[in-house]
C-alpha cells in the first residue's frame, strides 16, 4: 500500500503558527503516511531527528507581521500573498501532495484551489463565522491615546470595515487568478478552506451550527526540546509561591519593567522564560532561561502571566494553572476574552499595565483560589480531547486506504 503524502506549512509570523502544525505533524504514521513539514529557517532548531522531511518557506519576517498589527495594517501584503502563491504552486506540483495542511497561510486557500489540491487550515475557534462574535479594539496608536472603554463602542460599529481592509489583500490576488472574492469578513478568510481544523475544545469555545467540514482537533499540545536549567531544582525547592513569565514571540515586552518591579516587591519567585527576545536587566533572584519546557513550567507555577494568546493561556490552563493575560494584538484580546469568560484567569490590557492593576490582577490569582478550581475544571476538560488521535481521524477520513 502507497503511503498518502501529506504536506505541512507553517508560516513564521509568530511560534504559534509553527507549534500547532507540528504537534499534528508529529501524531502521525511514518509507515502510513509521507509527511512533509516546510517552515521558515528560524525553526530549524526544533525540527532535527523528526520521521518526516522538512523544508525550508519562504515567509515574511516575524518583525514586519507583528510591525504590521500594531498599527492595524493588513497582515499580509499582496504582493507577499502573491509571491506565497507561486511559491506554494511550484512545491504542490513537485510534491503532489495528497493534503496540505497550512497554519496563518492565507495564499494556501487559492494556490491549493489553481492547482487542485485537497487542503485544511488550523484556526483558533474564537475566530470561527460559528462562534460568538467578540468585537474588541486591538492595541493600536490610538489607543494608547484615548482610553480602550472609550473607543470600544466605537470600534464595534466600524469593525466591519476594519475587517475589510484586511480582506482586501488576498482578494486583489484572488481576482488575478480568477477565483471569486471572499465576504469581507476576516473570520471567513481565515476559515477559507476545504476542511478548517479548530485547535480548541467545544465546551472551552462553543460554535453552532458547524459544517461537516469543520473539525475540532483540541488544542494541539506541544513542548519545546528545551533542557531544564541548571536552576531547576534550587527553584522547585523554593517555597514561595511562583509566576512563570513568558510573553513569548509575540507578547508586549514594553510591559515587562512594570511587571517585574511589582513581583519584585510580592512574596514570589519569578520564573522568566525570555524566548530568545532582548529583555531589559534583572533582578539575580529572577530564575531566567532562553526557553522552558512551557507545560512542566507551568504545573510548577501558581500563576502563568502571558500575552494571553492561546499558545500560552491553553497549555497553562491545561497544566491546572490560572493565566493573566496582557494582550496586545487581535488575536490576544480575543483569548484573553475567552479565558477571562472562563474563569481561569484575568486580563489586562497592555496600554493599562501599569503597576497597580498588575498587582491588583496578580494578587487576586494567587490568593482567590476560585482561579486555581476553574483552570483544574478545564485541565480536566482538555484533557478528553487528545489532538493526535482527533487528527487522525480526520486524515483517515478524509484520506480513506
């Protein structure tokens, strides 16, 4: 029997786009399927020893996706999408790919749709058209001028057309190619695929009235190669409470004076994950490392504080501990949203994390036990859903002997 070749590509704006493609990545039979994973350069490092081949995708720097949401610019440019289109047309006919699975690659819908290949996206359910709408301002210039609550309102009425500006890209290179445009709605580009894979869990984000094509595949669990430090087991032995601090690839690092002077001044050991960024000096009491296994971390920990993006707040619910989340971008904001209606957690808003309402936040984490129940609830919840064998059903589904 001929093994199915299935083709992974995971686009660099931030680690969550590489993390969840190679949790499912990793789940499957190398002696049933042929699996091919293509990212940028920059995660070589993660990717040695695997079963399957890996490639290098050309994929616009991280700096210039995260330089373009914080002031509210299409994520991608045309001419990037288009260069993404060509790129991804010559792979698919050398590979002839059985499926393609693509994370935050919005060319995959139209260079899969030309050259008639089968192809799944990875999203997070909060931005599915099933679920409830949360219209929230992202951080921009503006609203670090004139206070969120204000604008809030505001922005509720206009988001329509902010969403169609960030449309406008893709269906510019959609028309060049001929293939109809899409709403203008970002949720539907997002989702614009022959099947959508949801890294969530129902019960956590609830969707209704879902297609046979959208699929929950839980929320794709994946820890880093990263060896413990030579710290690990004076910290274990330390017996204050803990917070582990990883903002990651994308978290607002601007936040992280404010935040390490009020854990200064509390009862704590802090534990900072820095995510190879520059971070400013610290204190020596502050247990750092470039990386940490983010899960064992975080089961160690009383409180997890992060940029409140799923990539961070799931696998720390996951471990039974609660979250402050300090969002900063879209998709931040709106699982921060998510976890804060959850109970496992609080948020603050990167424009308001002065030092007040962070220890205001972190205090109600680490004394109100109610958080600690709910992230257990959860921990609980996730754990029923075990994404590698979700994923396989729906390759064996989709992809029948």
């Amino acid at each position: 029997m001929s093994r199915k070749r299935v083709v992974f590509l995971a686009e660099g704006a931030t680690m969550a786009h590489f993390v969840r493609p190679l949790a499912l990545a990793e789940s499957l039979d190398s002696e049933r399927y042929e699996v091919y994973f293509y990212t940028p350069p920059r995660f070589a490092r993660y990717l040695q020893n695997k079963p399957f081949v890996v490639g290098e995708l050309a994929s616009m720097p991280g700096e210039q996706f995260l330089a373009n949401i914080a002031r509210g610019a299409p994520l991608f440019p045309s001419g990037v999408l288009r260069h993404y289109v060509n790129q991804e047309r010559e792979l698919f006919a050398r590979l002839h790919p059985d499926l393609v699975i693509g994370d935050m690659r919005l060319s995959l819908p139209v260079s899969a749709r030309l050259e008639g290949v089968l192809h799944a996206v990875i999203v997070s359910a909060y931005w599915s058209p099933y679920a409830r709408r949360r219209s929230i301002i992202p951080s921009l210039p503006i609203t670090r001028v004139i206070s969120p609550r204000l604008l809030n309102p505001f922005y509720k009425l206009t988001e329509p057309l902010a969403y169609a500006v960030h449309v406008r890209p893709i269906n510019r290179v959609r028309k060049e190619y001929g293939l109809p445009a899409l709403p203008a709605d970002i949720r539907a580009m997002y989702t614009e695929a022959d099947h959508v894979l949801y890294a969530d869990v129902p019960e956590f984000v609830p969707t209704t009235n879902l297609p046979k094509t959208h699929h929950y595949v839980g929320i794709c669990p994946w820890t880093p190669p990263a060896s413990k430090p030579e710290w690990w087991d004076r910290m274990r032995a330390d017996s204050r409470p803990k917070i582990f601090v990883g903002l990651g690839s994308s978290g607002p690092l601007q936040i992280l004076p404010h935040l390490l002077r009020v854990l200064e001044k509390m009862h704590v050991s802090v534990l900072l994950s820095t995510s190879g960024r520059p971070v400013p000096a610290v204190a020596a009491s502050v247990y750092v490392a470039d990386l940490l296994p983010f899960a064992e971390t975080a089961r160690e920990s009383n409180v997890v504080v992060s940029h409140g993006g799923s990539s961070s707040s799931y696998p720390s619910i996951a471990a039974g501990t609660p979250v402050l989340g300090i969002p900063s971008n879209a998709d931040q904001h709106l699982s921060t949203d998510v976890l804060v209606e959850s109970g496992a957690g609080l948020g603050v808003r990167s424009e308001d994390a002065s030092e007040e309402p962070l220890r205001n936040a972190l205090e109600r984490l680490l004394h109100e036990p109610q958080y600690r129940a709910m992230a257990q609830k959860w921990a609980d919840v996730f754990g029923r859903y075990d994404s590698g064998v979700l994923f396989r059903e729906f390759v064996a589904e989709v992809l029948p002997d």
